[in-house]
C-alpha cells in the first residue's frame, strides 16, 4: 500500500485530521523514565501506543534523535509503530535539502534504514534535490511550501512574477509540485497553521494533495482557521501536527494518558470544523 493509500485509510479509521510529532527532549521526561538508555524508545512507544487510534499519522523528527545519539531508538521505534499500529503512516522530519547521489543515500536512509512511509525535503534546489525520492514508489514526499516559522517569509513571499507580478514563491513551489512533480502521486506539501490565508492559496493550487500542517498547540496556530482553509470537499486532505502539547501534557509516571487526553481533545477540536 503506497504512503498515499494508507493515509487516506487512517483518515477513515481513525475518524483523525490529527498527525502526532514526535520530538523527544529527554530533559522533559518524566523523572522515571531519566537515565535510562532506552528512555527516549520508550517515551515515543508509550505516546504511540496510547494515540494510535487517534491519529492518521506519526512524524518523528530526526534531529532529537540524532542529537542524543539515539539512531538505533528511532530504527525501533517505527518498527514498533509498523508492527503494533498497521496503517499508520511515519513521517520521517529530516527536510533533506542535496542532489543527486547524496539525495539517493538520504533516500535509502529514510526508506530502507528508519523505514518510514514518507519524508520531508527541502525544494530549495530544484527538481534535482527531490527526484531520487521518487524512486521509491510506495514512499511519501512531503514538500517544505510555507512555513510556519515567522521567518518563512523571508523567502517564501517573495515575488516570483506572474498574475500581475504578485505571485509568491510559495504559490510557485505548490504550483510545481501539483503540475508537473507530483506525477506518481506521491507528493504533499507542507503548509503552516499560523498562515490560514496562505493554506487556503495552497489549497486551491493543489486540489487534494495532502497537506502536512504544523503550528497548532505550542505555535499558536488556529484550529478552526486551518481546518476551515485547509480541508478538501470531502472534509480530508490535511495532517495537522501537533507534538510538544500532546507529548508534554503530562510529567509524571501517567504521561502517555495525559498525552492521549490532549490528543483526544484536539482530534475533536478539529473534527468539529470538518464538514
């Protein structure tokens, strides 16, 4: 099943817009979990099992891993999720950036050592930097479009020309991608909640292409708003992520309830806005 097919099934199952980030910071662990080796493993299992049958998707984001030296924990880690959560796709955060060669061992990377469904890239050099993904044809590629980050507009609302010179990068790199990359269906973008007028744009560029959307909970993003710009007719066509809310709701020994709570609540929330 390609990375497509399975996310639009966990939209159905699930009854979920809701993608849950996996960001671990070991310092906001619980204090049982602290000095463990195996503590950020069992952090993200705990969150994944009690959110499975509340999300459409997981993305865990490379650099915490990396950064504790913890490789081998996210390897784990969506084997865990593939082998308990069938279905649910795994978003591998890493916004990849190269071309050619080192573009393919990204995509090895990602694909045959984490096994993820699908990645994040970075379009900044073109084509060339987001082809060799494409080669994994069951695999997802997730765009950087807009952002976000307040700084995303340093580049990304630039005018490109067009429609009376007022065409903004952002519009461009969503046109690209809808018309003339996304040949194998492979392709979402990734859109920013804390930009609602900016998602809708997006959306009337892409049809039903999913949309990858950070910045609800801890950025401040509107519920309502982003669901309201971002949804397709039939009320799908978006992940909203949300990571630090629902990771950190809780700190003590009961963090994977207090973590299922939140992300009961904000599917809900999203829900209300759907249809």
């Amino acid at each position: 099943m390609t990375f497509t097919d399975s996310l639009a099934a966990a939209w159905a199952r699930n009854d979920s817009l809701l993608c849950v980030g996996l960001d671990p910071d070991p310092a906001k662990f619980p204090a049982h979990l602290k000095g463990r080796g195996d503590a950020i493993l069992e952090f993200c299992k705990s969150i994944a099992d009690a959110t499975a049958d509340l999300a459409c998707a997981f993305k865990p984001q490379i650099a915490y891993f990396a950064a504790n030296r913890a490789e081998d924990q996210l390897e784990a880690l969506i084997r865990h999720i593939h082998e308990k959560h069938p279905g649910i796709p795994v978003i591998l955060d890493a916004k990849r950036g190269d071309i050619g060669a080192t573009a393919e061992q990204y995509a090895r990377e990602a694909f045959e050592r984490y096994g993820a469904d699908a990645l994040t890239v970075n379009p900044y050099m073109g084509f060339d930097s987001v082809e060799p993904y494409f080669a994994w044809k069951e695999r997802g590629v997730v765009i950087l479009c807009r952002t976000s980050n307040p700084g995303g507009s340093d580049l990304q609302f630039l005018e490109t020309g067009g429609e009376g010179g007022k065409r903004r990068l952002y519009q461009h790199v969503a046109e690209l991608v809808a018309t003339k990359w996304n040949a194998g269906g492979q392709c979402a973008l990734v859109v920013g909640a804390t930009f609602p007028a900016e998602l809708a744009e997006v959306r009337r560029l892409v049809g039903a292409m999913p949309l990858l959307v950070p910045g609800i909970g801890a950025q401040g993003g509107d519920i309502e708003a982003t669901v309201r710009a971002g949804r397709t007719a039939s009320g799908t066509g978006l992940m909203i992520n949300s990571s630090r809310a629902i990771l950190y709701a809780g700190k003590g020994e009961d963090y994977a309830a207090a973590a299922r709570q939140v992300a009961l609540e904000t599917r809900d929330a999203i829900n209300r806005w759907r249809r």
